[in-house]
C-alpha cells in the first residue's frame, strides 16, 4: 500500500470512528488532537470519502506570475523563429521572462520538443579551442541544399543553387558561405582561395593555419596519391597546411557541421526567394548577423565579431558576402583553369548553347585515359583551334553545338611530350555516318555556328567558329 493510500485510509477510520463513538475516544484511539478528528469529520460530511485526499496548497494568487501580454510574445516569437530556444528568444527577440518562465511557457503550450538522446557523449573541447589564435584553425565542408523541404520547391522553380561550400573559423565561429549548381575541385578552390586572399590581405599570418576537410571528391580525398594540381596542392600554394579528417572520428568537424544545422532551421527552413539574387542578398544579410549579432553561448556568449576584436583584428574582415560561384566562374580570364583543371576557352564566357550531341570516335586504345587538350585544324584557314575530347580506354568523345557541320580533330597521345605540327600520323575522328573525309572539310558556313559553354565538371569543349586571334594550343606545360 502506498503511503498516499495509506494516510487516506487512516483519515476515513477515524471519521467514521467518531461519528460512533465521538470525537474524544477516536483522540485516544488515533493518538491525535481534537481539532484534527473534528477536521477531517467536518470533510467526511462536506463530501464524502472523496473529500479526505490531500488538497493543493498553491497560492491562489501570484503577484509575479508572467502577465499574459508577455506570455502572447513569447509564443509569437517562437512561432515565428521555431528554432530558438529560452535563451535566444530572450536575448534577441526582447522576452522580458526569465528563463524558466519561457521555457514553462513554451512548455505548457506544447511547443518543446523531446531531447534527442545521445548514444554517445562528446568530448567538451571548448577550452582546447579557445587557445587557437584567429583563422589558426579552418574547417571547410560542403552541404547539398536539394534534401531541405522548404528550399526543394523553391531550387525548382528559380533555378536556385544546389551547393553550400562553408568555411568557419574554429576559434571565432566565423562563418563564411558561398554556392554553387555543381559540387566540384573547381568550385572549392575558388570558394577557399578568396577567403584566404581576404585573410592575407587583411594581415592575418596564414603560415600556421591549418585548413581542415573531409575526404571528399571535390577536396581531393578520392585521390590515390600525390598531385601537383588539385585542391591539396593549390593549398600548399597559398601557404596553408591542408589536412584530412581521419577515419572514424565524426566529431572532428563539429563546428562547421554545426554550422549547417542552425543555417538549414534559421534560414532555409524559413525564408521564401523571389530569385537567385534574392537569395544571394538574404544569405549576406543572415552571414552578417551571424558574426556580428548572434551570440555563441560555447564561446562565451560572444559574436565572432567581438573575439576578432579581442585578437587584436579588425572585425571587417568578416564582411564577405556569399559568392555565386557559377557567376565568378564565367568571368573568369582565359588564364584560369577550370573543371579538371583545363584551359578556359573563349567561348566558356558567352551564353551555353542548346545541349550538344556526342560523337563517338575511333577507337583509340589504352593510351587515352583521360580528358586531354588537342588540336583541330581548319583546312585552308591555318588556325589551330584547342579544344578537349573525353578520352577512355577504348573509345574517345567529342562534343558540338548542334547543327554543326563536320568535324576535324587530331587526337593526342598521352606519352607525347608536344603536339607535332604536322597531322599526317595521328589519328582522325569525324562525325559518324556522314562519309565526309575531315581533313577535306570545308570551313564555309561557321561563323554563325553556336557557341557552347565549358560544363563546371571538366566535360567536353564544343569547336567554335575558326577566328585569327586564336593561338594554337597543345598540352598543358609544352
């Protein structure tokens, strides 16, 4: 029997007791005072057994309970922002409550959730971190935006990027964001390249930064040894130490995973777009906020802004907005590099032409395994044009704008050291099925062929009209 039973039972023995024998033998009988038996007597006559329980003693009245004025704005700003917590909504939507009071209030309306429960602990690494210098340590990952529910629609109908590639200070929380249509090397290098350029311009000493990512494609962790082109080796060239994550240790990158989470519930959980520079000048307002309004409670409930400022910089380091990646590449010089790592051509920065159609060529052999610059060469205009052909282990492709005539290319062997200037012993590739010989073909008619972009993956270059200012272009580096 439970003690609450107990004292019930009790209760209920002694009033009917008494009101058989009275009220001072069931005194004696229960070894209580007289005014106790006459209570619960009085109660048993009130109401019956049901009216022996213990009753509540609350106050009736609390002069300070929260007013329900104030308990209404703690509701709509949470409706409004779901992801925030008592503490946010105190310190950046203005709830006057104390924190117990909010969460009471957030609790009572239903609109708490239940703790996910943690199989595994962390390990607390605040103080470890907050040792590092400002930009000592750099976390860069990428985060597909096409899996968000409220963002998918949205992707579909304006065309909106599909990429997020991050990077976040470990020591001041900074956040830095930029996006893309593709994941790529490309675009990665670009998005690290201009954070580090902004660092080293602003006098931040990079010598000893240590840049930090995944074992992703698009960082270099799928190759099987050591390259002189690639993410990792454009790091090097910037003076940062590029490091991978090790196997097994999902926490290692906690922070700008961390990151993702709080900018998919604050911000593309929330927010509608009306265009691709609508979102672009969304995300620079929410970056901004981020380092120089939100405060990081793991840091001391201190913004990034506030911490560079303790480091001795200048906080306007931070004001970097988010770059269309896609954008940046098409205005890129015919010096630069794109995909993997081929030249740009001439025509990468006018409009992309309808879809091309792929061509099928000889096949070349076990020599051709890679996407190589070759050669075409327009008969009796004496312009070398460089294009690229998909190469494989026994056929090779080629890509043209549609309605394109004929086709010259002279395929390069890997093993060359250079591109002979004569074409009588190399082999030939035409379009399949139209019994034209492509060292005959005439250059009549290519002036108004189309151009076609350069895809951001490294895909195949269409041969745009022959032009006088082109110079002959062979392999990289000859």
């Amino acid at each position: 029997m439970r003690a609450k039973d107990k004292k019930y039972f009790i209760r209920l023995e002694m009033a009917k007791f008494a009101r058989t024998h009275g009220v001072r033998p069931a005194m004696v009988r229960f070894a209580c005072a007289r005014n106790t038996v006459r209570l619960w007597v009085k109660r048993f006559k009130e109401g019956g057994p049901s009216n022996l329980h213990d009753r509540s003693r609350a106050p009736k009245s609390c002069p300070h309970k929260t007013s329900p004025q104030e308990e209404r704005k703690v509701l709509e700003a949470r409706r409004q922002i779901p992801p925030f917590g008592p503490r946010r909504l105190r310190d950046l939507c203005g709830c006057k409550p104390s924190l117990g009071a909010i969460a009471r209030i957030l609790r009572e309306n239903g609109l708490t959730k239940k703790p996910r429960r943690k199989h595994q602990r962390k390990n607390d690494l605040r103080a470890i971190k907050a040792q590092y210098r400002a930009f000592e340590r750099l976390q860069a990952d990428t985060k597909p935006l096409y899996d968000i529910p409220a963002y998918w629609p949205q992707m579909q109908a304006l065309g909106l990027p599909r990429h997020q590639y991050t990077i976040r200070d470990v020591k001041s929380g900074a956040l830095f964001v930029d996006y893309a249509d593709e994941l790529s090397t490309t675009y990665a290098i670009m998005a690290t390249e201009k954070i580090l350029e902004r660092l080293g311009r602003a006098g931040v000493d990079l010598s000893r930064s240590v840049l930090s990512t995944d074992n992703g494609s698009e960082y270099g962790g799928g190759e099987r040894r050591e390259r002189q082109i690639g993410f990792h080796a454009r790091m090097g060239a910037a003076g940062v130490v590029h490091r991978f994550l090790p196997p097994a240790t999902p926490n290692a990158h906690g922070d700008v995973e961390s990151s993702h989470g709080a900018i998919q519930k604050e911000f593309f959980d929330l927010e509608p777009f009306r265009s691709r520079c609508d979102l672009f000048e969304k995300t620079a307002t929410y970056q901004a906020w981020w380092n120089f309004v939100r405060p990081n409670y793991s840091k001391g409930k201190k913004t990034p802004a506030q911490i560079l400022q303790e480091e001795g910089l200048d906080p306007i380091i931070l004001l970097a907005p988010p770059t269309d990646l896609d954008a940046m590449l098409r205005r890129q010089p015919d010096t630069q590099q794109v995909g993997q790592h081929l030249p740009v051509h001439p025509a990468s920065r006018r409009p992309v032409a309808p879809a091309p159609r792929r061509l099928a060529s000889r096949s070349c052999g076990s020599r051709f395994r890679d996407e190589l610059p070759i050669r075409a060469v327009w008969p009796g205009s004496g312009v070398d044009v460089g294009v690229t052909v998909r190469a494989g282990r026994r056929r090779s492709t080629v890509e043209t704008p549609p309605g394109s005539g004929s086709l010259a290319v002279l395929a390069v062997p890997k093993k060359r050291q250079s591109v002979p200037s004569s074409c009588q012993d190399l082999p030939s590739v035409g379009r399949e099925g139209d019994g034209l010989d492509p060292f005959r073909m005439a250059a009549e008619g290519l002036d108004s062929r189309p151009r076609l972009g350069v895809p951001e993956l490294g895909g195949a270059i269409g041969i745009p009209a022959p032009r006088q200012d082109l110079r002959p272009v062979g392999r990289e580096g000859d």
